[in-house]
C-alpha cells in the first residue's frame, strides 16, 4: 500500500520498489513507473498500485481418479505481474488519494483465476490415472500438467501475468482409503519384523541349550575338581595337625625349662629383696630411735624453760602486788580468779531473761537498801 501524506489540499505519495504506480490526470498518464514520489492533488487525480513482486499462491482443491477416489491436492503457484500496464487496464487496481488502499480486491480476483485454471488442469490428468498410479507418479504428473496448462492458458499474458513456478505438495486420497491402502504394506512389514522375531528366537534357544550344556560341563568339571580339593584338604589337615603336635610338644618342653628358670631366679630375687629389706627396716628404726630422743630432750628442755619463765613471771606478779600494800589473801585471791579465768571456756554471747534479770534487780535492790 502506497504511503500518502496530506498537505493543504495537496497529497504526497510515495511508493515502494516492488509497486508499479501510474498517475493519471484529467485522463492523461502523467506518471508511470515503480518506486514513484510526487505531489498530486485529489480531486483530478486516478492513481493505480501494480505489485511486481513475486507471490505465492497456495491452493488446496479436490479431484477424483479414474476408479473414482477422490483425493485432496497441495499446490503452490508462483506468479509476478509482468505488465503493470495491462494488469492495470484489465484489474481494478485503482487506491484511494486519500489512504493509498485499494478500491476493489484485484489479487483476489488473480487468485480465483489462477486457482480455477490449475485445478482445471490437475482434474483433467487425474480423471485418466487410477488412484494407485496417482499416488505413485501423481504428483509430478500434475506438476507438469499444471505448469504446462498454465503456460498455455492465452488469458494469463491477455491480464498481464506471469507464472513463474509451480510446486505440488501432497496429493492424498481419503483416510479411510489411505488407511485400507497401508494395511497390506503393513501387514507385509509385521509378517517380516515376526519372521525376524521368530529366527531371533530360534537363535537365542539355540545359543540358550549351547549355554546350558557349557554349564553343566563347567559343573561336573568344577565338581571332580572340588573331589581332587577335598582330599587335597584332607591331606594338608593330617599333615598340619602331625607339625602342630610336634611343635607343641617342642613348645612345651621349652615353657617347662623356661619356667624353672624363672623360679629360681624369682627365688633368688626374693632373697636378695628380703634381705634388703630388713636392712633397710633396721636402719630406718635405729633412725626412728636416735630421732625420737633428740626430740624427747627439745621437749623436756622446752617445757623446763616454760617452767622457769612462768616462775619467774609470777614471782614478779606477786612483787608487785606486794610492793603494791595488797595482802597476801587478796593475792592468793586474785592468783585464784586468773588460774580460773585461764581455764574457763571461752564465752561468746550471754543471754539473760526476764526471770534472770527480775532475780538480779531484786538482789542489787536489796543490797542497796542494806548498805543505806
């Protein structure tokens, strides 16, 4: 579709590679060519898009054979317009100035023509072959019937066009005639792939009973084998238990020597430790003896200079009291409540009761009152 573009009254087209556009003004062709640009004005111009291009044209249509099956065709024709001039003349390919989109359907109209004439051509070549033979060879029978007949058809150049190929991609008869057509094929190609079973099959039992009779050889084989190993065993046992009797009576006889050995010198050993050990006893008490004087001396020189300090302390205790005026009751007294004082336990807390307390008030009331 040409594209138009809208100025003051005037339109601008411009056109693509592959569309021939003539340009006519009050009935005068004032352009007239592929991928035009100019101003026109609308109101007295007839404007014409001729595509040059190649198009493709698929079409599908139905034929019936010469044993009367009918069969679906796939066919694709190829075609350009060769005269844009003459296409225009005999198609309306006229666009509106306004949008550039074509008045009418020309390559509608191209298609109807084209598939009319193929379908025309491909219905006269099956009409003559049986269904069979059209499978076969059909498609390019048709193929050549329809390139030739649309060669040859004088209103294709009389419009303007070109057939530039034609292709035809399937010719197919009806399901269930194509289903009835495959069985016997199908049929044939099971028979083969059972016969291939069936040998595949007679092979492998075959191969099975020569495997099987390979395994019962290798059995009895590994039988008269396990026969020879057993008595082999036997054999070896018997011998290792004679070895192992001589070499534990042998074993035996050193264990005794050994071992009296090793009570005479655990004997010997125990002597040797008794006597060390009495020894040792010995000195260790005379040891014990001189240690225990020595400390019986400390303790009784100890305790005699404890003796004489304390001596000595109290004969100065009693000097001074003396010295003091105090007579030699009150000394002995006092003497008295220390040696007490020093004896009594230690006291840490006194708690005195009520009853306690009333008893002792009562008695200082007392005194008092005795003393006035």
């Amino acid at each position: 579709m040409a594209d138009i573009t809208r100025r003051l009254g005037w339109r601008h087209l411009r056109g693509a590679p592959t569309a021939h556009i003539r340009h006519h003004r009050s009935g005068a062709l004032v352009h007239d060519g592929t991928g035009l640009s100019f101003w026109f004005r609308p109101l007295t111009a007839a404007l014409s898009e001729v595509p040059v291009d190649d198009r493709e044209l698929a079409m599908t249509f139905h034929a019936r054979t010469s044993d009367f099956q009918d069969v679906s065709v796939q066919a694709t024709v190829t075609y350009r317009i060769a005269d844009p001039a003459v296409a225009a003349a005999r198609l309306d390919f006229s666009i509106d100035p306004d949008t550039g989109a074509w008045r009418g359907t020309p390559l509608d109209q191209l298609g109807t023509l084209l598939t009319e004439t193929a379908q025309q051509h491909a219905l006269d070549v099956l009409a003559r072959t049986p269904l069979a033979a059209a499978l076969v060879d059909g498609v390019a029978a048709v193929r050549e019937r329809v390139a030739a007949g649309l060669g040859a058809e004088p209103r294709l150049p009389a419009t303007g066009i070109e057939v530039v190929a034609v292709r035809v991609m399937a010719l197919r008869p009806e399901p269930e005639v194509e289903r009835a057509l495959r069985t016997p094929a199908r049929e044939q190609i099971q028979q083969e792939a059972d016969r291939a079973t069936y040998e595949r099959r007679a092979v492998a039992v075959e191969r099975e009973r020569t495997i099987a009779e390979n395994e019962l050889a290798s059995r009895i084989e590994l039988a008269r084998r396990e026969e020879q190993l057993v008595e082999q065993r036997g054999t070896n046992a018997r011998r290792e238990a004679e070895e192992q009797a001589a070499a534990d009576a042998v074993r035996a006889e050193a264990e005794a020597a050994r071992s009296v050995k090793l009570a005479e010198a655990e004997a010997t050993r125990s002597v040797g430790l008794a006597e060390a050990e009495a020894a040792r006893t010995l000195k260790l008490a005379e040891a014990e003896a001189a240690r225990a004087r020595q400390l019986a001396r400390a303790e009784a020189e100890a305790a005699r200079e404890v003796g004489e300090a304390r001596a000595q302390a109290q004969a100065a205790w009693l000097r001074v009291h003396t010295e003091a005026g105090v007579d030699g009751t009150t000394t002995l007294r006092a003497l008295t409540a220390t040696r007490l004082a020093e004896n009594l336990p230690r006291i840490d807390s006194v708690t005195v009761s009520p009853d306690v307390l009333t008893g002792l008030l009562a008695k200082l009331g007392g005194y008092a009152e005795g003393t006035r």
